[in-house]
C-alpha cells in the first residue's frame, strides 16, 4: 500500500486572486516582508496497490482526469511505501 501526497498548485501564468487576498491579509498583520503567495490545494490518498509503479500509474491518472484542471493547474507527488 502506498500513500500518495499530491501538491496541486496553479500554473505560473495563471492570476491567483486567494493570494493575493492572502497576501494582502499578511501585510495587514504586520508581515510586510511577504512579496508573494500563490495558493494550492494538497492531498493524500491511500492507495492499495503493492506495485510501485502501477500505485504511480493511478495517481497519474486520478491527477490528470479528476484531481486538476490541467488548463490552469499543475501537480506533482509523492508515494510513501506503507506497511500494513
């Protein structure tokens, strides 16, 4: 069984409003040394599956067909052998 951590984040060209807001939210409390924030979204999932490379086929494709936008988002992630 694998634990998959996925890092879902938005693509460079893409304007981040809840970053900005973030951002400006920061400043007001004092963190002026902020220059930039860009929001995202994390998740993990288990995945019971024995074979490394299949576990990373799944993800693969939880990823690309439900997970992201792939027009406006990026993703990366990690699997994490778990022991039963």
């Amino acid at each position: 069984m694998f634990l998959a951590k996925i890092y879902i984040t938005l693509k460079p060209s893409v304007n981040d409003p809840q970053g900005l807001t973030i951002k400006g939210g920061l400043h007001n409390l004092g963190f002026n040394s902020v220059n930039s924030v860009r929001a995202g979204k994390y998740m993990e999932i288990n995945v019971n599956e024995t074979d490394r490379a299949k576990a990373e086929e799944q993800v693969r494709g939880m990823c690309e067909q439900l997970l992201t936008n792939p027009i406006i988002e990026d993703f990366r992630f990690e699997l994490e052998a778990i022991k039963d």
